[in-house]
C-alpha cells in the first residue's frame, strides 16, 4: 500500500522453520490455491486424470410403428411402409406418374409441427433415411427416364444414406416443401427405388436436429442432422400393387395351363 | 521523481494523439463503404440533365463474362404524347386498366450496332417525383416488348460472346440509328415532367419534356 | 509518497467510476436488439386504408374453405385455406406488395411465401391500384383472433412499414370456413375494382 515504507515495518523476532512456512502459506493465497489444486489433480489420478472422456455413442433409439416422436420442432408418427410401380394409377388429378425401371418406396406417416414458427424444408427433407436397401435412386422422381422414341436414359442410384425423398400430401398428392406451425397432415414419404426386388421389412435410421444460431450470421435455426432412432416395420406391396402382381401371377398360371394343355394334346 | 523535469500529459502522448485523427478518419471510412455497395450504386444516383430534342450521350463500363467493356449510346427525346394501347402478340390492343391511360415516348437512339443495349430501362417522372417504370411485366408476361429502347426484330446482341454477338449478326444487325416509341401505362392523373433512361444504375438520363 | 499523489488516486478511481457508471446509463437508454429491428406497425381494419411507407394497402375480402382452386393446382388439406383479397396502390415508385403474413394470438406465423401458400401480387406505377390475392393455409385450431401483417418487402420487416390488420376471425367463421369445400385464388389484375 502506498505510504508504508520499510522504515515502518517493525523488527520482528525470528520464528520456528515449521512456523514461518505455515505463517508463509496462510499469509499469501496463491501458494495455497496451488496446492488444493494439485490435490485435486492427484484425487482424479485412480479415475483417469483429466483426460479427454471416450465418446460413447448411445445406441439408436428403437423407435415404434404407430407411436409420435419428436425430432427438433417436428412430430412425426410413422405408420407403415408399401411399395408401388403407380401409386396413382387410374387417378385423372395425377401428380405421381409411373416409375420406369422401378417402384416407389412409400412410408405412410402423420406430421405434425410443434413449434411456433414453421418446420423448414431442411428438417422435413432430413428426417429419415432408408438402411440396408440398395438401390435407391437419388431423389423420388429421379428414376430411369424413357423419350419418345423409346430410349431409356438411366436413374442415378446412390448408398441409402443418401437417398432422398420427397413428402407428398395424402389428400392431394402435393409435395410439402416446409410445414406451417400448428399444422397437421397425413403424409407419404416417398423414396425412388431400381426394381421392385424388395425385402419383406423395411429399417429407417431417423435424425434429431440441433437449435442453435448459424457460425456466420447468428440466425437460429434447426441444424446438424444427427441419426438418433432406428425403426422397423414390415414392407409389403400397396393393396394395388399386390392386385396387379395377383393378376399376372394369375395370367402367368393360365397360360402355364395352356401350354401344358397343348403340350398334351400335341402328345395324345 | 520530481514533477518538474517529467514532460507533461499531451507530450507524452504526443504520437497517440498525431495518430488519432487518422485512424478516426479511417475507421468513418471504412464503415462508409457500405454507403457505396449498397445503396449508391443501387439506385439512380448520378443525373446526366438534358431538355427535349437535345442529344444527350450515357456512357458507361459494364461487366460480361468476357471481361470489361465500354458503350456509349445517344438519346434524342422526340416528344411525350398520349399513346395508344400497344397491340398483343394476336393483334388486339391490351386492355387498359381503369384508372390508367398510355403513354407514349417517342426517342431516337443512336448506338454501336455491336453494343448490347436490351437491359436499358425508361421511366417517368412527375412533378412530385413520383416514377413510373416501364415494366414489361405490368400486364402479364408477352404483352409488352421485354425490352423498351430497342427494335423487336433487330434487338442486337444481348452479350458480348461470340456467340451472342453472331446471333445478332443473323438476327439482322441493329441499325446504328432508329427511332422507337416507348408505351408507358400511368395513373389517370399522372403528368410526365421528366423521362429517366439508364443501362446501369447510379448513371441516369434524365430529360426534361417540354 | 505525498498527499498530492493520494489524492490524485482517489480522484482518478472516482471518475473512472463515475465513466463506467455513464456508460451503464447510456446503455440502458439504448434500444436493445428487438426494439431496434422493430417494425413501424399500423393497425387497421378489413376495408380500411393503411399506408406502408411504398403505397398503401386496403384489405378487402377473407374467405376460406377445405380446398383451393388456383391457377397452378387444386390443393385439397386436412387444415384450411384462407384466401385474402387486398388492393395495393404504390405511391412513389412502382412496386408491388411482397410480404404477407397471418398471425395467430399466440404468435404463429404462416406467410404468403411459405410452403404451398401463394401471394399473387405484381407490380403497378405510382397511384394506379393493382386487385391482389394470397391464400395461406392454416390449422383451424388456431386462428381465432388472428390478424394480418401486410409489408412492401418480402422476408424483411425489420425496420419496414407494417400494416396490421384485425380479420375478425370468430369461431362462428372458422365453423363457416370448415364447411365450406372450396376457395378459389385468381392472379393480380390491375386497375381499381
């Protein structure tokens, strides 16, 4: 402190060793900081120090057919899943117009957003991806291609991670590029898919969104898709895909019986 | 220490306080900036005034792909009068909304053929500075010219490419002069004082009509 | 050490502290970020004129059902479509108006722009109207109350002009809407009705 000059300080009478280094520790705060902190150094050693902790990944959530879960501002109960050549075969008000050179992949599902602004595309569109599929086309509408004079341009097919789908709604066949707040819709998720060679159960890995602002301009927003939840769920042909596979197995058997026939007659 | 042989404060800090002005100066500077990127060059900022029947030149550099280019183009305002309602791509005349009226500027144009010239924009002004654009899209796209200072057959090239500057050689070349109309739809009550013509913004023609 | 010097101490601790005071106050006098990014609102009613800086706008008609016919498609929903009919009259320049919004009491939103929803509005010159229409769709459950936010520029109504609008929504019209198949959107025309 200014003022004091060491003219002030009184002559004090020598001390103990064991004395002054207690009088020295007690009297300044940095040494004794110092010292509880190497304690508590040398307390965590038997747990593994400070060392970085291992990052565990949780396993995926099992996610249920017919229950809502929420992912960031959406909620979305997933209800079944169907394959298609031509989900809307026969309708005159046609926005899906028939797969060439495959089928449409179809996870029926409600939707719902919870939030008080809308759900973005880039959470609608990131919500879920197929597994262990295999060729899946790009997007839902990105299937092989046939002109006018018959010439077939094919599909790009990508890993299932990256398939993407679009959602249609049920009551008109529209596409959702975003939901309002407050807003409920029965949906299709439609995914394109090369052939129809699919397995009997469908697995889709589900993500979780992060809220929190942008690392350039501060805006908030749903970010960082990150696979959280799995779920699986028999896949079979739509009601109209498995009357028109009825009717060729059909036909196929009635002309197998007329050919068997000729083939008797012929050896009578 | 004794405080009088100490130099005082301002010595001291004789070279912070040289050096304040400056970076005071700089950092208004650098802030203003945005004065220039977003809003002077934005908008219709630079007036070049003329009256009716003057030649009145525009030049100015412009950006393609290709690099930079300079065009220069001349514009003779001929007369503003009460125009008819332009004729559709069937023939008919456009329906004219109720409350509004044509008007038509007539203007010659003088210009190198090979300059592109399509993204040029005329605009009227009243007294009270209210402006009313020529806008191709006003009433539906395909009933206006998309372009209102150049001839719809002969548009002359809308680049700078090789290629867009053969397909105005094809096309017919511009002529290297021509008079054109330009119909402008306006309010009912609205009286043209000036005619604004620009390629781009802040440089402007600005025409008073007598 | 003198006194002087003390004293010189004491009076350089007081007015850093009294700086560090002014500039609390100055900050605490200073619009926060919210208040700064706050529209200018005008409230208004349906067939009433509000200006909004680049014209003035005047809604006409709200209507709603379970479908929309527009020029691009039949958008049928389990929500409701509402179909607003307001007239904008540019006042300076020419312009349209390009920001429409619904907002409920408890402070949802849905735009014109959004997802399936439709502003049909072009531009016009200065003092001639233009007749425009926006449908958004809507959860029933919600827009009792709700009003109409009508700015000249889309995304951005921060800083801007904003009419705000009462749409009168009871829930005798919600119960109207929803029995009600089908609104039908047209384009912008221009000219006054």
């Amino acid at each position: 402190m200014a003022g004091v000059s060491d003219a002030d300080v009184p002559q004090e009478p020598r001390d103990s060793w064991s004395s002054r280094l207690v009088k020295h520790f007690l009297g300044h705060p940095l040494p004794a900081v110092l010292v509880a902190l190497v304690c508590v150094i040398a307390a965590t050693i038997p747990f593994g120090g400070f060392a970085r902790a291992e990052v565990t990944k949780p396993g995926l959530k099992q996610l249920e057919v017919g229950v809502e879960h929420t992912f960031g501002p959406l909620k979305l109960t997933i209800i079944e899943a169907s394959w298609d050549t031509d989900p809307q075969h026969g309708q005159t008000d046609r926005q899906i117009y028939p797969s060439v050179g495959g089928a449409y992949l179809m996870v029926h599902a409600k939707i719902r957003a919870v939030g008080k602004s809308e759900v973005p595309f880039s959470v609608l569109n990131n919500v879920m991806r197929v597994q262990n599929l295999g060729s899946m086309f790009a997007t839902a509408y990105t299937h092989d291609s046939i002109s006018d004079d018959g010439e077939v341009t094919p599909g790009k097919t990508v890993p299932d991670e990256e398939a993407e789908y679009t959602v249609a709604n049920m009551a008109d066949a529209i596409s959702l590029p975003s939901i309002g707040p407050g807003m409920t819709y029965d949906v299709v998720f439609i995914f394109g898919h090369r052939g129809t060679d699919f397995p009997n159960e469908l697995t889709l890995h589900t993500y979780d969104f992060t809220w929190r602002a942008s690392s350039i301009d501060g805006s908030f927003d749903w970010r960082d898709p990150e696979v959280n939840g799995q779920v699986t769920m028999p896949l079979k042909p739509s009601k109209a895909q498995q009357q028109r596979l009825d009717r060729a197995s059909q036909r196929a058997a009635r002309k197998a019986a007329r050919e068997q026939h000729k083939h008797k007659r012929a050896h009578r | 220490m004794t405080a009088t042989n100490r130099p005082s404060w301002a010595q001291r800090n004789k070279w912070g306080l040289i050096l304040l002005l400056p970076a005071l100066v700089l950092a208004l500077a650098a802030a203003s900036s945005r004065v220039q990127l977003f809003w002077w060059g934005a908008d219709l900022h630079q007036p070049i005034s003329g009256t009716q029947g003057r030649p009145l030149v525009l030049t100015d550099t412009f950006h393609a792909p290709e690099g930079y280019f300079k065009r220069s183009v001349e514009v003779t305002l001929q007369g503003v009068s009460p125009g008819q309602a332009p004729l559709t791509s069937l023939g008919k005349p456009v329906d004219t909304p109720s409350g509004s009226k044509w008007v038509s500027v007539a203007l010659h144009i003088k210009a190198d053929p090979k300059s592109p010239l399509s993204v040029c924009q005329v605009a009227l002004r009243d007294g009270q500075g209210r402006q009313a654009d020529y806008d191709p899209t006003l009433l539906g796209m395909g009933t206006l010219r998309s372009s209102p200072c150049v001839p719809e057959d002969h548009p002359g090239p809308s680049g700078m490419s090789a290629e867009e500057q053969a397909e105005a050689e094809t096309e017919g070349p511009r002529p290297a002069e021509y008079d054109i109309d330009v119909p402008m739809l306006v309010a009912d009550r609205f009286e043209a004082k000036h005619v604004l013509f620009w390629l781009n913004p802040p440089k402007y023609l600005k025409i008073s009509v007598r | 050490m003198s006194r002087r010097t003390l004293r010189t101490k004491a009076l350089t601790g007081v007015v850093a502290l009294a700086v560090v005071g002014i500039g609390q106050l100055l900050t605490s006098h200073l619009p926060d970020e919210l208040t700064e990014l706050r529209p200018f609102e005008a409230a208004g009613h349906i067939d009433e004129s509000v200006d909004v800086r680049t014209g003035s706008v005047r809604v006409q008609t709200v209507n709603g059902g379970t479908s929309l016919r527009s020029p691009i498609a039949a958008m049928r929903t389990s929500n409701l479509w509402v179909v607003i009919a307001y007239t904008f009259t540019p006042s300076q320049t020419t312009t349209g108006l390009f920001s429409i919004e619904m907002v409920a009491a408890n402070g949802m939103r849905w735009s014109g722009t959004a997802s399936r929803n439709q502003n049909l509005c072009t531009s016009s010159v200065p003092g001639l109207p233009i007749q425009c229409q926006a449908a958004i769709e809507v959860p029933a459950d919600y827009i009792i109350g709700a009003h109409l936010e009508l700015a000249p520029t889309a995304d951005l109504t921060q800083y801007d002009a904003v009419a705000v609008i009462d749409l009168e929504i009871t829930p005798d019209v919600v119960a109207d809407w929803k029995a009600n198949p089908e609104v039908t959107l047209q384009g912008s025309t221009l000219g006054a009705s």
